[in-house]
C-alpha cells in the first residue's frame, strides 16, 4: 500500500442492476471490475429473488473475491455490488460492503460511496436504542438507520433516514423488490443511470455501463431518488438544491478517463488540463513524460501545447496492485521501481517535464524524481495539473490530514527541494477551472480552498469512533 501513499484515494465504487431473466450476479462482477480502480480492499455482490437476499463480499480485488461458486449461489433479478478502499486501520472482513440489515420489509442491502459526517452521532442514537452495530464504517450506520425508519415502503423509509444524514453519500440499494439509487442534495459523490434492452444499471461511473452492454441515460441528479422495479423507474428527490457540488477530483484523478461526466469524456477534459498547465507554466525542456497512467493525458495536452514532444519516459509494471504483503525496509526504499521503470532511450542527456496529477504528501515525487534523473536525464522538471493540496477531504477521499500536506506547510520552492526537481510548478484553480469549463461554484474544491459544502464539525467524532472500533 506504500506505493499509493502519496495519492488521494477513493472510499469506494458503487453498480446496481435491473435485468429480469438474465446473469445479474454476473453481470455486477463485472460492473465492479470496470471500477476496480475506485477501490481495492474488498468487493461484495448482493442479489434479490422471489424476495430473497443472498450477499457474498469478501477482502481483495474483484477478480479474486468471487469464484464461479459464488456467483451460482447468486440468482436473481435484480443485484447491488461495492468495491471498496478503506481507510488506515479498517481493512477487515466484516468492513466489507455492501452492508445488510434486516427491516419490517424485508432484508435491506445498501452500497455507498461517500463518508457521513454525523456518523458517530447516529452511531450512538442506534445503539442506544438497542442496536448492535458490528463495524467502525458509516455504511453500516446509514444501512441500519433507512431499515429501522419508519415506513411502508423503502421510498418512505428514505424520505426519513435521508434527511438526517450530514456528508457524501451516493447510494445503490437493494430491497426484495427494487433497486434503489439516492445521490446526496449536493452531488458530491458521482452516480449515473444506464439502459439494457431488458433493463438498467446504476454505477459510479460512465465506464462501468459500457463493460457491461448499457447504455448511457443520464446522470442521476443531486437530491434525486431513482425507484427502479417491475413497475418502471420512478425519480423523486430528498431536496433539490440549485447547483451541484462534484467533487471536482473526479474529474482530475479519481474517475477513469474514458468516462463520461457533466457531459464530458474525462480524457479530453484532463488534456485541456495539461495544455492550461502549460501555458501557465512553460518551461524550456526536450521531452514531455507523463507518469502513468492517470497523469498520461495531461502529458499528452501539455506537449501539445507546448511542442514539446510527448514520450512514455516511464513504464508501470500494471501487476503491482496494492498488496496486503508488507515490504522490508530495503524494498520501501525502492518501492517505486517496483512499480515504474524508466527508459534511458527517452530521457537520458535531455530535460525532462514530468507530469503528475497531484502531489499530496510528497512521499513518492522524490523517488520517481530520482528515477528519471538515474535513467541519464540532464534535468527533470515536475508539473503538476492540479493546485496544491491544502485541506483534507472528509467527505469520501482520503486525503492524509493537514500536517501530512506538503503543501500546506512548505512553500512551492522547498516542495521543490524535498522531491529534487530542478522546478515545480501547478496549474492555478482558474486555470483548472478555465481547463474543465465549467463555474467553479458547480464543484467541491475544499481540498485546494478549504471551504467544505457541508458542516464538518461531526468529523472528529468519526474518526474517533472509528480508531476505538477498529
């Protein structure tokens, strides 16, 4: 896990699907693999038929998390599934989503992408009130608070457990006779609505639709409940607010490039991100090298813009994962050649623009630094197309805390010095802002701003109670 360290991380990937008659266990799997990337801790698949729910979810990837067992012992017509990544010191079984939880209709099944603020006051009203609650996840809080509302119907369980819930939350949930899909007032966490000729799909992302034959309808709203089952899709909404507040590290890291969001291919949006980067800051250099794979685009628009030829100045062994094997002391030292290798063809004698999507704690910008200048380069020069990292995230990425941000407590020149670059230089919030072309006040940016869309003074409480569960 060492050779993520230094990036922001998704909590989770969220699909859902409707498809009376055909493999809908299956068909999850794979909605989970194309979002493998949001999250690598566990996976789990829930499936509804002739009222009964059968879950399975277990630590690991997708692809190993589930045999063809498994997925027999899953028939259904309908199935929610959740990849999940979680945070420091909660990587256990029983953390696992989705999390279930037996109502007056039924078993309830929910998959959530996001992170409830007030979880620890919620937390300690259920408990009081006699329920007893297995895991340190807001997941679980949220799954028990809908399936003990009051209601006779899941729509009407909503209208009141939604209300309470302060944060991100984008949800899939699984009833004995719906699928359910709720995205939060404010929009925070992605989720989109897809097509089958016999049914539909919901997914965090546009990428998860196309593994498995959907088609793109729309993304669902901020505020927005889509009721999904025999009777048709029905939308309602918990509050409808003016203006949605995306996390605006969706579109520059998170969020695989081929998908789709506000309209856009993420691809496109993240060149338009490093052809501003390099207008904002030019640098005289002989090749342009992205670090793969989630900066590539921004490489390619900043050699575009610049002229700067374009090269793959750094190959990813793509077989590495996050591993749950802890390195010795040596292998930590090297961890980054295992996972990148560096060309001398490419760089050797030539300045080198270096092209990152983010530097959070500055943990591994030195090393791939170090690995550029060891391969022969003359000089290695990092851009980075996105602002500094400033503000932790509370609502659904973890981000390290305010004394793990580099540049939050060192200027851009000692940032400089600590990764060994002969310069450093980040796209500005207007100019990420002017790259993405859309209104700034459409987007959360507290990261990079340090104004938060929700109240966050529940958040201590949180991480308390997580550290006294776990």
């Amino acid at each position: 896990m060492y050779l993520h360290d230094d990036k922001p991380a998704e909590e989770c990937g969220i699909f859902g699907v409707y498809a009376p008659g055909a493999d809908v266990a299956r068909m999850t799997f794979f909605g989970l693999f194309a979002l493998q990337h949001r999250g690598q801790e566990s996976a789990g698949i829930a499936v509804s038929h002739d009222g009964e729910v059968r879950l399975r979810k277990r630590l690991g990837l997708v692809a190993n998390a589930f045999s063809e067992s498994d997925l027999r012992f899953l028939p259904g017509q309908m199935a929610v599934g959740h990849t999940r990544y979680s945070t420091t010191g909660s990587t256990m079984p029983e953390n696992a989503g989705p999390m279930a939880a037996e109502s007056d209709l039924g078993t309830i099944v929910v998959a959530h992408n996001g992170n409830i603020v007030n979880a620890t006051e919620l937390h300690n009203a259920l408990t009081a009130d006699g329920v007893r609650l297995q895991t340190s996840t807001d997941s679980e809080v949220m799954t028990h608070l809908i399936a003990r509302s009051p209601g006779s119907t899941i729509l009407e369980k909503l209208s009141v457990a939604l209300p309470q819930l302060e944060g991100a939350f984008s949800l899939a949930i699984l009833t004995p006779t719906r699928i359910v899909a709720v995205r939060d007032p404010n929009g925070i966490r992605p989720l989109c609505l897809g097509r089958l000729d016999d049914g539909w799909v919901v997914a965090s992302e546009t990428c998860a639709l196309a593994k498995v034959g959907a088609r793109f309808e729309r993304e669902i709203e901020p505020g927005e409940i889509v009721s999904i089952s025999a009777s048709g899709v029905h939308s309602t909404s918990i509050e409808r607010l003016s203006r949605s507040k995306l996390c605006v590290f969706e579109l520059i890291y998170f969020a695989r490039p081929d998908s789709m969001m506000r309209g856009e291919r993420l691809y496109l949006v993240r060149q338009r991100m490093g052809a501003e980067l390099a207008r904002e800051q030019p640098v005289d250099a002989d090749v342009v090298v992205g670090i793969p794979d989630s900066a590539t685009p921004a490489a390619i628009g900043f050699a575009r813009e610049s002229g700067i030829p374009y090269s793959e100045g750094l190959i990813k062994n793509r077989y590495i994962g996050r591993t749950f094997i802890q390195p010795d002391q040596r292998l930590r030292e090297v961890g980054v050649r295992l996972k990148l290798n560096a060309l001398p063809e490419v760089v050797e004698g030539k300045r080198v623009v270096l092209v990152d999507d983010t530097i959070v704690r500055g943990t591994t910008s030195r090393p791939v630094v170090n690995l550029i200048r060891d391969a022969g380069a003359k000089e290695v020069h990092m851009r980075v197309h996105a602002p500094p990292v400033v503000w932790p995230c509370f609502l659904g990425v973890d981000m390290a805390t305010r004394e793990e941000l580099i540049a939050a407590n060192k200027t851009i020149d000692e940032i400089r010095e600590v990764i060994n670059a002969d310069s450093l230089g980040y796209l500005s919030l207007d100019g990420l802002f002017k790259a993405i072309g859309q209104p700034s006040d459409q987007f959360c940016s507290a990261c990079l701003t340090g104004t938060y869309p929700v109240d966050i003074s529940g958040v201590a409480g949180k991480m308390a109670l997580e550290r006294a569960v776990t």
